[in-house]
C-alpha cells in the first residue's frame, strides 16, 4: 500500500493523492461555473431591461405630446 523512493518521500498507489488532485480541479471548475453563471445572468437582466426601456420608449406617447415610433398610429380611425 506505502512504499518509500529514494529520498524518504512515501508513495501513496491507493490514489488518495489524485482523488485530492481531481477535487481541487473540480473546485475551480465550480468556482469558475459559478462566476460565469452570475456574469451571464447579469448580462441577460441588462438585455431585458435594455430590451423593455426601447419598447417602453417605441410604444408610448412622450410628455411633450409628440408621439415616437408606432404610438403615433394608435388612436387613428381609418
């Protein structure tokens, strides 16, 4: 199960050493996952803001009364 090289190091073959390895690799991937998750996230609630204001702006009347993009052709009978 243990055995020594040269310099007194012992060698562990149970692979405990690349289990400690594989889970400090896995460690930062999650870290990694996490802080991408929250950038994207972050990114899609700024698009859908960004998004709503432009259609807010596009389909409603201004306080001055001049109407901007399709509002100006609600209201009209044809």
């Amino acid at each position: 199960m243990y055995e020594y090289d040269s310099s007194g190091i012992v060698n562990d073959y149970n692979g405990f050493t690349t289990f400690i390895v594989i889970q400090y690799i896995l460690s930062l991937f999650r870290y990694k996952l996490v802080i991408f998750i929250m950038i994207f996230r972050g990114f899609l609630m700024t698009a859908t803001v960004l998004q709503h204001l432009k259609l807010h702006k596009l389909f409603t009347f201004s306080a001055h009364g001049e109407s901007t993009g399709a509002a100006r052709d609600r209201g009209k009978l044809e």
